[in-house]
C-alpha cells in the first residue's frame, strides 16, 4: 500500500502546482499590456547591473541580526525603514545606501531568497540570465530585444566583463556584432566599415593586455584599462550614427567607477532610441569576493554601487527616461551566511535581486531561513504563504518580461512574481 500512498501525495501536489500556474496565467492575462507600452509609460528600456561574485544579501537586503541564526553579521548594521518606506540594512559605513533608499526606494522591489540551480554557470551571473521553454534556452534581455528591438541599431549592449551565453569576458558589444569577435566570424554591417575595424583593432589590444594582466597575477588593473578604452569605443561608435551625438562631458567622467559610465552611456543610447537593453558588469570578482575580511571589503563595494546607482538614476530622470527605464541588479551568486576560516565568504547558491523602475512595488519579498535556504513564496502576491514555490532568477526575468509587454508565455514555462509588480499601474 505505501508505494500507492507516495503515488495519491504525489499526484496531489502536481495538480496543485498546475492550480497555481493556471492561477497565476489568469491573473496575469486579466492584467492585460497595462504594465507594458499600453499604459503611457513608452517602451521600456532595460539596465541589468552584474555585481560579478556576489553580493552578500544580510549586508544590504535582509536582515538577520540576533544570535537565533546561523548568520555572522557586521558589526554596527542594523535594520532601518527609508523615508520611502523601504527596509534594508543600514551601515554608517555606507550613507549612499541609505541616501539610494531614502530617494529611490518607493519604485525598489527587492527580491529575498532567489534559488540558483546551482553555483556555477547557472547562477545569477548573466550566463544565466535566461528564460527557457520547451528545453529552449534564451537570454531574456535577447528575448526582449527580438519582441521589440527590430529596426534598432543595438538593441542589446553588452559591456567589457559582463558575462553573457557563458562567455567569462564578453569583449563589447551590440546585438548584431557576435560576441566572438576575436574570430573571423561574418559580421553585421549595421556599422560603417571603418568604425568596425577601429573595434575590432582596439579589442584585440584589449584582449591581448587582459590576457598579459591574467598571467601577470594583475588582471583587475588590465581590465579597468580595458573598460576604459571600451568606453570611448563605444563613444566613437554612438558618435557614428546619426542623430546620436551630444556632450560627452555630461556622461563621462575619468574619476567615477567605469560602471557609472557605460551605464549612463547606455541610458543615453537608450534615450536616443537606438538601444532597447543593456548588460554591465560593475567591477571585478575580486570587488565581492575577497578572501578575507569579508565585511570591510564589501561595505565598500556596496558603498560604490549604491553611489554609483544614484548617479545612474539622476542621469535618466535629467534624460526624461526614469518612467520607460527599469534597472535590475544580481550577483553572479550569494555568499555563505558565516565566514570561512579566512574571515572571508564562499559561494553560495541562494541571494536576492533588486528591481527598480515605474511599475514597481516598492516591497521587500521573500527571505531565507536560519540556515541561509530560500524560503518558498507565492508569487502571485509576494508573500509566504499560500500557493508558495522556491524563487529562481527566472522567475524574475519572466516578470520583467510582463513588465515590458512581452509576451513571457513565448519564451518561458515560469511564472512571474506578480506581486512585485504593480498591476494596472
């Protein structure tokens, strides 16, 4: 009789996770495009931040303070409500986290407990940044683009680090150049063909000089250099296209962090209608994680991006952009709840996601157990009870997907977390 009981349980619980996605599909498809181009807003423009080794979620995101827990936390934080009405942790260490939120955080979904498949490739690195269907795989931002980015010179940039279809080091660029550049591949003519040599030559030297920087044990000196040069790469090709063209003053600055910079180029593309989404890697692996004095180290990398976020965001609202654009950050994983021997933090397959933009609920949702394990949320509301699943990235990515007007059914049999979203908005 006992195989049959397993059998009945089992069957239960698949009809009542197909309850859940019909649910789920219902409640989506009533909402209609009103998220998307629909509703005034304009076509949405897409910004993924890829904080390459990972953020440390109980840093920022999640609070987990109190000794009843598995977590090491820092000294000094504690859990703070912005003037927004957000929660997060709070460090004096790090104001321009509690300047971000205080400005910015009524439109800041943050999305606790994500579940990577594993630690690896499938991640929260842009390796992973995929929606799948019928064993189909597809990066979403790609995905988009090809909804909704035809007749557009770049639809998806892709700037120096970033890592995309599993590439470690993506040397540019746009949606038609291939990301094997470093090969005699055929390549688009969408570019002028002096401009496309110009690349072509200057990304070898890049490559050459990242690889001597690799083997020289100093590849994060090599690669600033090469998000440098990349920038003014791509200002020489924006330059290129017509109508594109303006003060690069307002966008470039030498002293700020080339993530500020190739961001707010990209709003700029964005802006001028030749781009629809943009993937940047802010910093190095070794900027989230360091092998030893976990907590200083990355105070101040949180302190950078925060910093740099709010720069981000003012540029688009003096741009006009801030109601079409929506900024996702991720980690390329989590870290462990305790340190290692080395005071530092191992990779760990379990962290959070932050989404910005109109449209967003500004909400905190989800979280993890006292042993760092995503808990199970129902993401037609955000919450952890009801018709509850374990979170994935893709999850996420199929909401932005919704968000922007696609249609996420064609590209993904996941559902999207309809309650970070405000639906009719």
């Amino acid at each position: 009789m006992e195989p049959r009981v397993i059998n009945i349980l089992g069957m239960i619980n698949l009809f009542r996770r197909i309850a859940l996605i019909l649910l789920v599909t219902t409640r989506l498809v009533a909402a209609g495009e009103a998220l998307g181009a629909g509703n005034g807003v304009g076509q949405r423009v897409f910004l993924h931040l890829i904080c390459d080794g990972g953020i440390d979620p109980s840093m920022v995101f999640e609070w987990k303070g109190g000794t009843s827990n598995s977590y090491a936390v820092e000294a000094g934080s504690v859990e703070r409500t912005s003037t927004s009405g957000l929660r997060h942790v709070s460090n004096p260490g790090r104001p321009a986290v509690d300047a971000f939120f205080d400005l910015y955080g009524s439109r800041v979904a943050i999305l606790n407990g994500v579940v990577a498949d594993d630690m690896g490739s499938r991640a929260l690195d842009g390796s992973a940044m995929e929606v799948s269907k019928a064993g189909v795989s597809r990066n979403w931002l790609s995905a988009y683009a090809e909804d909704a980015g035809k007749g557009r010179p770049a639809p998806v940039l892709v700037f120096p680090g970033a890592r995309v279809d599993g590439a470690m080091v993506d040397m540019s660029l746009l949606g038609r150049v291939p990301s094997t550049l470093m090969t005699n591949s055929p390549v688009s003519t969408v570019f002028p063909v002096a401009v496309r040599d110009r690349i072509f030559r200057d990304l070898r030297v890049d490559h050459a000089a990242f690889a001597a920087g690799m083997r020289a044990g100093s590849a994060d000196a090599s690669m600033t250099k090469a998000q440098d040069k990349q920038f003014r790469i791509l200002q020489t090709l924006e330059s290129s296209i017509p109508g594109t063209s303006g003060d690069w003053a307002a966008i470039y600055d030498a002293a700020q962090p080339a993530f500020v910079n190739q961001s707010k180029l990209a709003v700029r593309m964005f802006a001028s209608g030749k781009s629809l989404a943009a993937i940047v890697r802010v910093g190095t692996a070794g900027m989230w994680a360091p092998a030893s004095a976990h907590f200083a180290s990355q105070s101040v990398s949180l302190q950078t991006l925060f910093g740099g976020l709010s720069q981000i965001l003012d540029y688009a609202y003096a741009t006009g952009l801030q109601s079409r654009l929506v900024v996702v950050v991720s980690g390329q994983y989590g870290r462990t709840p305790w340190l290692n021997s080395g005071t530092g933090k191992d990779p760990w397959p379990v962290s959070s996601m932050m989404i910005w933009g109109n449209g967003i609920r500004g909400r905190v949702t989800g979280g993890t157990d006292d042993v760092g394990r995503g808990l199970k949320i129902d993401p037609r509301f955000g919450t952890t009870t009801g018709d509850a699943i374990r979170i994935s990235p893709q999850n996420a990515y199929a909401s932005m997907l919704f968000l922007a007007g696609s249609d996420w059914r064609k590209w993904t049999s996941t559902v999207p977390v309809s309650g970070l979203l405000e639906v009719g908005s």
